[in-house]
C-alpha cells in the first residue's frame, strides 16, 4: 500500500481507529473506582515528582544552573519524548497477538491497528504534556511559542518507534521470546539516554556512545526549548530523521511481506 493508500484507508477507518483508542482508555482502568480519572492523576502524579519533588524536596540541580527547577524540567521533558517512545513501541510489539480474533475474523486495512495503537499513546503522552504546560505557567517557566517547534521532533519520535514497534511486533508472531527482550532492552535503552543526567557528566568514551543513540537528539530537542527556551538543534536531527525513515520502511516492508503468515501464526 503506498504512501497515499494509507492515508486514505485511515481517512475512511477514522471511525474504527476513535473507537478502538476509546474502547482502551475505558478498558484500561475498568473495574477501579475512579475510572478514567486515572487518565489525569498518574500523569499528574509524575509531573508532580520530577518538577516539584525533586526541585523542592530533593534539591536537585542541574550542572551550571541556578535554577530549582531547571533539574526537574531538565528530566520531564526528557521523559516526553521517552514515554511517547516507549509506549508506542510497547504496545505495537504485542500490536497483532492481542488483536489475533479481529485479524482472523474481521478485514480491515491492518495499518489502521498501528494507526489506533499511535493515538493512543499520543493521548496518554499528550496528557502529561498538558499538564507540564500547566505547572510551567504556574512558576513562571512556560517558554512560549518556541514550543511548537517541538511538533518536528515529535513526528520523528512517532516515526521511529512505530517503525521499531511493528518490525517487533511482527517477530514477536513468529518468535514470541521478542516480546519479553524488548522489554528488558527498554530498560537498557532508558538509563543510555540522558534523560535524568546531562551528557556533560559522563566520561568521552560514553558521550561519544551516546552519540549513536538515537533518542539523544529528540531527547536534546525537547531539553533545549523546555530549559532554555531556544528552538531545537536542527542539523542534529536530519541524522536521527532520515533513520527512522528509514526504519518504518523496514519496518512496514517485514510486515506486509509476512502478512498472510502472521494470521497463520495467531
């Protein structure tokens, strides 16, 4: 399916991918007493630790800064770019196993299952960015416009990991082992993104490792503006852009070759 086949399909599945992205946030806290009020205390629960706690409890600071609250900034915009990552990755490796019945029941273009599993994350992640906003206009750190340049970075995270996450979800079909390494290689890729230490404390050999990971620029990109208000590093992302490119392609070739398997599979 090329390029424009896929935005038509999801154009004409619109209704499909809302529903599906409604019926999780509903599925998700089923059963608890505050429901879907969830949605809004843990991202706020997490804003709440990194820009409060830790600036005003914990003390601490970020190297070069005299500012209490540029470490807790510092980590949360970080960890925007890592929880959109992440989650998108996560939930497309198990993208087709926990939707094997309407696979094998139901045709539908299978792009509109990434599409969904995208949003949902987005929603999730899109949370805790308002909240974000919300405490940085309360202490007076909000950096303005500068943040829409962030839309730029954003895409190429989504690029990146939904291409990582359906070629891993496709092998996690045919090797259900993927599933559980990329969980624990989640946790290694974590702690080797300067997320919740700056790059300038680590020793060269590891700074110029960490050159080849490929969220330390989005990571960088969303720091810069959120800390210091400048717009993103531009040529530091045309690499980690053409990657993922890159990647998706890979990505979405490996599944629509072994389209027909994976039912077989499931």
């Amino acid at each position: 399916m090329s390029v424009p086949g896929v935005l038509r399909a999801m154009w004409r599945y619109r209704s499909f991918i809302a529903g599906n992205v409604e019926r999780e946030l509903r599925l998700r806290y089923t059963g608890s007493v505050l429901g879907v009020a969830w949605n809004v205390l843990e991202p706020l629960a997490l804003v709440l630790i990194y820009v409060v706690v830790f600036s005003e409890v914990m003390h601490a600071r970020l190297p070069g800064s005299g500012d209490r609250h540029d470490y807790g900034v510092y980590v949360l915009a970080g960890m925007l770019v890592w929880l959109a990552f992440s989650e998108i990755v996560g939930r497309c490796v198990n993208l087709f196993i926990d939707n094997a019945n309407l696979l094998k029941k139901a045709a539908f273009p299978r792009v509109t299952l990434l599409a969904s599993a995208i949003a949902s994350s987005l929603v999730n992640v899109g949370l805790i960015a308002v909240l974000f906003a919300t405490v940085l206009v309360a202490i007076g750190r909000f950096p303005g416009w500068v943040t829409l340049t962030l839309l730029a970075p954003l895409a190429v995270t989504v690029v990146l990991a939904a291409g990582l996450g359906i070629f891993l979800g496709t092998l996690n079909v045919l090797f259900r082992d993927v599933g559980h390494v990329t969980t624990i290689a989640l946790q290694f890729w974590f702690w080797l993104t300067p997320i919740v230490y700056p790059r300038s404390v680590l020793p060269e050999a590891f700074r110029s490792a960490v050159a080849w990971n490929p969220l330390a620029p989005l990571v960088a990109a969303f720091q810069s503006v959120f800390v210091t208000a400048r717009a993103p590093d531009w040529p530091s992302l045309a690499g980690v852009s053409a990657g993922a490119l890159v990647v998706f392609a890979l990505g979405y070739a490996l599944f629509k070759g072994n389209a027909a398997t994976l039912v077989d599979e499931l």
